[in-house]
C-alpha cells in the first residue's frame, strides 16, 4: 500500500510537471503579433570556443531567461497577467515578475554579426566573417551565428617611439615584463594589460602626471604573414602655446616629489572651513589638522601606521592604493580622500613639489545594535537576541571594542518524556551571557618582532565571554577567553593565530537525568556531561580570490589545524591533581588534550548576474591522546541542519548507520559533506536555489559504543546520507533570509537495501530549515 502511495504521488508530480510545461511552452506564443517571432535561441557555430562566454555578451538581443535551464517562468507570468482585465495585481505581475517577450529585430541580428566580427579581430582574428541566418517554426525563430576566423595574427616585433629619452630609458628597464611577447596571438586586451602596467610603473617612478592616455599603440597588420608589428608610443605633454612663455622643459614628462603631507582627521566635504578655524599640530614629518572646537580625534602615531605616502620622498601610486586600503580596512571613516597639488617653485633638480592631503571624515564613534531572531534547532522553536554596543575608537587608535549580552529563549523536549517544566512562559530553557571583545588594528606582542608589509593590514583581538544556559536535564557555566591576531600576505591570502583560547566549562546535572546517563553507561555522553577545561591554540588560513567587481568564478577554501593541552602536559605533575589512571586535573577539572584539523573548500561559477553554481566539500577529523579519552563534546563534528545536510535536523544524522533512537544529540569525530546549489533570481530581491547534500559522521575510537557509528571503509560509501530540495530567499544586499525545504533521498540509518527512501509522500516527511545568510 505505501509503495503504491508513493508510485501515486511520483506520477502525479511528473504529471504536474508535463503540465507546467505545456502550458508555459503554448502560451508564451500566443500573443506574438502576425508577421513576428518570439526570439526562442541564439546558437553559436565556431570552432573558437574559448570566446563563447564573450560571445554570447556581445549579441545584442537574448531571449527570454529560462527557470533552471527549463522553461521560460518569466515570460510566462506575463503572458498569463497580459490578459483579461487588468487589475492591480496583474500589472504588478507583469512589473515585478513577469517578462515581456522578446521579439525578434533582425536589424539588431545585423549590428550583432558585426560587433562579433570586430570582437574577433580583436583576439587576433582579422579577416574573421559572421554570417547570421534565421530559422523559423511557427511563431518562434532561432538564430544562427556562424563564425569563419581564419588563421590568428600573431606578435612580431615591438619598437618604442618615445622622444622623452629618461622614460625610455624607464621602459627599456622593464622591458622583460612586457605582455606583448614575440609569438603569442594578437589581442587587444593585451595591449589595455600593457598600458595599464607602463601606466602604473611609470608613476611608480614619480611621474604625478602621468596618465594612460599617453601611451599608445600603432599596429601594422600590413606584413602578409599573419604576424603584427607594434609601435608603442609616449608624446611629451602640449604646451599651450598661448602662454606667452613656453620652456623647453615644460614639454617634458615630469616627476613630482612630496614635499608636506597633511591629513586632516575630522574633514567633512560639506562643510567648508578656513584655515584660520583649523588647529594643526606636526608629528614625524606629517602635518595633522583637526577642527579647533574638538580635540583630535585619532593619535597621530596609530594613523600613521596605515598611511605609506611618506613626506620629501618620490610620488608612487603603489604607495596610494595601498593607504586608500589600509585606511578603508580600518571601518571607522565614511570616506577616504587622497589629493595632491603641485606647487608653484621646483626643486632643485627640477621636479615638482607636490602637497598631498589625506582626507578622512569620520564615522559616528559609537553605537548601538538590537538583533533579534527566531530559532529552529533541531526541531525545537526558540527565539533570540543580542544587544551590541560599540565604540570605533577606544583609545584614539581606530580600536574597535564590542559589548554584546547574548540571550535567547527555547522550548525543548525533555530527556525522557515530552513534557517539561517551563521557566519563562513556555520556554523551558534559557541562554544568557555577555561577551567582550577589543580589536587592535596593529600587531601586538609577540607579533610586533618583524616588520610588517605593507600588504599585511594586521589586527589583533581579545575577547572575553561568560555563558550560562539552563535546560531540563542541566544548568552550565562557560567561561571562555582567546587572543589571536590576522595578518594578510597577498591580496587573497589572510593567516590567523590564535596563541591562546581557552574554555572552561562547569556543568551541575538534574538528578534523573544523571541517572540515565550512568545506566546508559556510554562513555562519551558520560564525559561530555561533566566539567571539561580546554586550554588550546590554533592557526587558521584563508583563500578567496573573488572580485566583487566583476562576474567570474572564484574558488574560497579554509583550513584549521588546533591543538589542546600540549603547554599543560609539559607542566611538571606538582601542579595537577593525578588520578588512578593517571590523568591530571587541574581545578578538579580533566584537561583536554587534541589534534583537530579541519578543511572547507567551495567553489562558485557564476553563469551571470542571475545564477550561480556553487559546490562545497569539508571535511574534518579530531584526535584524542595523552590527557583525554575522547574529543570534547564542544569540539565533536555534527551533521544535520540549515547550513549542512538540510534533509536531516541539526546534529541528527549519524555516526554511520546508528540507528539508536534517542534523546542525545549526535556526534563523531570524522566528517566528510558535500553540496550542490544552483541559485537563480525569481523576481526582484526574491532568488530560488535547488540543492543536494550529502556526506555523514563517523567515530573513530573504538571505545564508544555507537553501533553502526565506527568509520571503515568498506561501509563507508554506503554509509553517505544523500538529500535534495528547493529553497527560496529574500535578498535585500545587506541582509538575507533564506527558506529550504529537503527531502531525504538516501537514510544509511536504513537497513542495507532499503537506504534509499526518497521520502516525500507528506509534508511531514520535507525538512524545513530558517536561516540567515546563504548556507555557503
């Protein structure tokens, strides 16, 4: 009967589906106008398909936008809202959601063949020809561009015409970087590389003035050979000739020098002061300025750690972008301003004396932040807040402090029944604590012994939490304090260090569930109900090299390896009260001692503005030696819930196959996931996902009793829990609330031969999960 059921319910979903699809495909037509077609494909025929994706931008007219490559949603809604009487909703139907059809134009056909064909000849390809053609079925047309490129052009030979004989000299020097290299195919873009990369060398060597402009290319195709010639080209600036004094010299490309350096630190671009209103003090060279009716704002010495253009030194743009970053990092400014002038007399050698003046306008000092959420952990509903003050500048240094008191309210089962005892209503459990933090924009000791690049934009943190939680079967205490300190080593590179993090845990349980555990008598739940002390430290390291500028793929990857308990097992036995099994308490409190590397790899491909592939592996272990038996219950690995395997609740999955039904939250010491997520835009700020999960925890200490729960690997890729579902989010930039919705397609906690159950026969059977932000 439940087989039958399910047959039912999996035709009757194909059945809709076919239906969506029929009705979408035949109306989307039935209002394009006699003598017109609905633009139904673009196809594109050329053997060049390393320039599809530029192709494809350049083609002036594209057809309506299909739902997961499918169906034409869009168009649909508008079709469907484009008749009958128009009402308010439907307008908004047609605005908001809807698309209006794309007919075809084929003059705009015409004016893409040709920008195709300029396109080509821009990769090298000269004598490229696009002919488009039109193939017509009844009311929808599908147009073909079919390309003939021939053989590439091909660099030869690069001169230089430059009459200024210093920056000839300047260009002849960095001639081994050139990107026009002998033999390589012609491009455009590789000339703009070219003169972006003078550009900036040339005003590294002090040219203030200098500008891409100047730089010029004259290319002769003329040769008969497929080859190219290049002629590159930097005028001297014009004069003009008006002046009634010209100088030869001013006909040269000059180099500037900064002379004064000022940076006024309360600079407001509305407000217009006079000089006489401005107070003005010198430190190490620099000129600080502050309005006279307040006192300064920031020390001149923790300024001057983010600022790199330096007084009586050559003019370098390197020098610029790197203090517009460091500045912008600090997140304490509005805005950043970097202006120079050039001052009437040169210097001796005849440069320019340059001011330059760094402009900051200040963000408000402080301020005040409620957050509050609701919470769904593991099927138990709760809600939850925090109250945030910060101060941007603690001690006039752009330090960052945060008070945050952290609170939330839940209603939990309890551990024998589902009834319990409620404290605030009918919450049951209570989750309190403040928390403070102070980051240092600056290494501090022992960071502080080597110098620091310019690229490096350290930061250094404390914080310091107390935690109490109060649940049916326990009330617990955490304490918990950690320093560590970032630093950046390329431009997507960034290290943290975390020297020292420690966590001290006290845990009083209730009688009766104390007594549950003991006959339990399972080692783990055991200890990870009892008072715990993790003194650990760790390194952590970060790639993402996405560019929010531009649409392209991009790849972040993290990785963790922590350690526990090393420093105190050095300590000599006096400071440590020694059990019967010889394990060492400190504070009547067992140590944990551990290696826990861990590891998230992801990968985005971003199709264009409107959808993204996104694929993620993590992977993690933990490793208990010396002092401790087992991982920390804190540091175990869980599986489940809105950012992992969205078909199970938070920590409900695994180890393994277990297949114990009970109250305790499920843990292991190996873990392997993996998802896939397509995200595409419905309308406006409203985007779909469609998603698979999959992966599991494994335990790796034989000791505990979990059957099913010990990772080998001849049950481990059967062992791999498998879900899938839809998703759909509120996108408003800044903040994001996310809906998914799963079904388990693969349970390992099944027999062998009944693992995959594709449960989806009742709304009961999809898994929803809240949350905030994508899940990766």
């Amino acid at each position: 009967m439940e087989n039958s059921q399910r047959r039912n319910i999996y035709n009757g979903i194909i059945t809709l589906a076919v239906m969506c699809f029929t009705l979408f495909g035949c109306s989307v037509v039935r209002d394009v106008p006699d003598g017109q077609h609905l633009l139904n494909k673009n196809i594109i025929k050329t053997d060049r398909s390393e320039y599809r994706e530029n192709i494809v931008a350049v083609i002036k007219q594209k057809p309506n936008r299909k739902i997961l490559g499918l169906f034409r949603f869009h168009l649909g809604v508008y079709t469907l809202a484009n008749h009958g009487k128009e009402t308010r909703l439907k307008k908004w139907l047609k605005s908001a959601i809807g698309e209006e059809p794309v007919l075809l134009d084929t003059n705009l056909m015409h004016k893409s063949a040709d920008q195709l064909e300029i396109l080509m000849q821009n990769y090298g390809y000269f004598h490229t020809v696009v002919l488009d053609t039109v193939v017509y079925h009844k009311k929808r047309a599908n147009v073909y561009y079919k390309f003939t490129c021939g053989k590439p052009y091909r660099f030869r030979n690069l001169s230089y015409k430059i009459p200024d004989s210093t920056i000839l000299n300047y260009v002849k020097e960095a001639d081994s970087l050139t990107f026009i290299q002998k033999g390589e195919i012609y491009s455009a873009s590789t000339l703009q590389k070219e003169r972006d990369r003078l550009n900036l060398f040339l005003r590294n060597k002090g040219y203030s003035g200098f500008n891409p402009q100047y730089i010029r290319f004259v290319v002769d195709t003329g040769l008969k050979s497929n080859q190219v010639d290049v002629i590159l080209s930097i005028p001297d600036p014009q004069v003009n000739f008006r002046d009634t004094v010209t100088l030869a010299a001013n006909r040269k490309h000059t180099i500037g020098v900064v002379k004064e350096v000022r940076i006024e630190m309360d600079y407001d671009p509305i407000v217009v002061k006079e000089s006489a209103h401005l107070d003005s003090v010198w430190y190490k060279g620099y000129k600080f300025i502050s309005n006279t009716d307040s006192e300064y704002l920031y020390k001149p010495a923790r300024i001057l750690d983010h600022i790199f253009i330096k007084p009586d030194s050559l003019f370098t743009q390197t020098d610029i972008d790197i203090t517009y970053q460091r500045l912008a990092d600090l997140g304490v400014f509005r805005f950043v301003n970097i202006k120079y002038e050039t001052l009437p007399e040169k210097d001796s050698l005849g440069r320019n004396k340059l001011r330059c003046s760094v402009l900051l306008s200040p963000q408000n000092r402080q301020d005040y932040k409620l957050e509050a959420e609701g919470t769904n952990s593991g099927g138990n509903l709760g809600v939850s807040g925090n109250i945030v003050y910060r101060n941007k500048n603690m001690f006039k240094g752009a330090e960052l402090f945060e008070f945050k008191i952290k609170g939330g309210l839940e209603i939990q089962r309890n551990f024998n029944d589902n009834s319990a005892s409620s404290q605030f209503g009918v919450f049951n459990t209570y989750e309190f604590g403040p928390e403070l933090t102070l980051n240092f924009p600056r290494a501090l000791w022992p960071f502080t012994i080597r110098n620091q690049r310019k690229v490096s934009n350290p930061i250094t943190s404390i914080s310091l939490g107390y935690n109490v939680q109060s649940r049916p079967e326990y009330f617990r205490r955490l304490i918990n304090t950690s320093y560590y300190y970032t630093k950046r080593t390329s431009k997507f590179n960034r290290f943290y260090f975390y020297p020292v993090e420690i966590n001290y845990l006290k845990v009083d349980l209730d009688s009766a569930f104390e007594q549950q555990l003991i006959k339990l008598n399972d080692i783990n739940l055991l200890t990870s109900y009892t008072d715990q002390l993790i003194a650990n430290g760790r390194v952590s390291y970060i790639f993402n090299n996405q560019n929010l500028s531009r649409i392209g793929n991009y790849v972040y990857f993290k990785v963790n390896l922590e350690f526990a308990g090393n420093s105190l097992s050095l300590l000599p036995d006096d400071f440590f009260k020694i059990a019967e099994d010889k394990s060492r308490y400190l504070t009547n409190v067992r140590y944990a001692q551990y290696i826990r590397p861990d590891l998230d790899y992801r990968f985005y491909k971003q199709f264009n503005k409107r959808s993204t592939l996104v694929a993620r592996l993590s992977t993690g272990l933990g490793y208990a030696y010396g002092n401790s038996k087992i991982v920390p219950f804190e540091k175990a690995f869980y599986a489940g819930g809105p950012n992992d395997i969205r078909a199970w609740r938070s920590r409900s999955l695994g180890p393994g196959s277990n297949t114990s039904v009970d109250y305790f939250e499920r843990f292991g010491e190996f873990k392997l996931t993996g998802n896939v997520e397509y995200r595409f835009d419905l309308f406006r700020f409203i985007k779909g996902a469609i998603f698979t999960d999959m992966g599991n925890v494994w335990l790796i200490n034989t000791k505990l009793d979990r059957p099913g729960g010990i990772l080998t690997m001849k049950e481990f890729p059967d062992e791999i829990a498998i879900g899938s579902g839809l998703g759909i989010r509120a996108d408003f930039t800044f903040f994001i609330l996310r809906l998914d919705g799963a079904v388990q397609i693969k349970d390992p906690a099944m027999p062998v031969g009944d693992r995959w159950v594709f449960r989806a026969n009742k709304l009961k059977d999809i898994t929803f999960n809240f949350g905030i932000g994508y899940p990766f």
